[in-house]
C-alpha cells in the first residue's frame, strides 16, 4: 500500500473528524497530495488537495468546513473536517496525483 489513510469513523451531525493519509518520503515529495470521497451509489469527487508549494484547493462544498495541510516532517496530509453533516457521508481516499496512486479508503459516517 502506497498511501496508508485512517481517522474515519462515526460523528454526529455537527462535529469533527481528522483524516491522515501517510506515505514514503519520495511520493509525498514529488506529488499535490488531495482527498476524494465516494458516497454510496455515486462517483468518486473531489474534495481537497494541497500542492507541493503550499497551496490549497477545495471543493465547493465544503464550504469552509474542512482544511488539507501536509506535514512534510511526517510525509502526511491531513484533512481536518468540521460540522459534518449526513451529505458528507462517505468513504474517503487519499490521492498522490502525479504517481495516481490511492490509499484503501476511510469511512466517515455522519449520523445521530
């Protein structure tokens, strides 16, 4: 496994979660590391991605709510994920994309 992600689980309505996607030293280098998610019945969609020099990008459903920042000590990007809500409900994947590598997925499951 290239990328090794975890933090999922089950919220309520309102709350936080943090995902982590790890990696080895020469793929965080050379790739903009970003999170999808694929809900049940629907596509794999963009969600976030952090490039090499810093810069982040984000769905437009987020809304502010979530934030990616990579810690390049660590070869991890994080997505943090504030008041979640039912429609985030998902399984989230890491991507690296310029190698198209992704890691095995993360459920996040919002619900009361």
């Amino acid at each position: 496994v290239q990328l090794q992600a975890s933090g999922g689980g089950l919220v309520q309505p309102g709350g936080s979660l943090t995902l982590s996607c790890t990696t080895s030293t020469a793929i965080f280098n050379s790739n903009d590391m970003g999170w999808y998610r694929q809900a049940p019945g629907q596509q794999r969609t963009f969600v976030a991605q952090v490039v090499d020099g810093g810069n982040e990008y984000y769905a437009p459903f987020v809304k502010g709510r979530f934030m990616i920042y990579r810690d390049n000590a660590r070869n991890t990007v994080y997505l943090h994920m504030n008041n979640l809500q039912p429609e985030d409900t998902a399984v989230y994947f890491c991507n690296a994309q310029q190698s198209k590598y992704w890691g095995q997925g993360t459920q996040v499951t919002v619900s009361s």
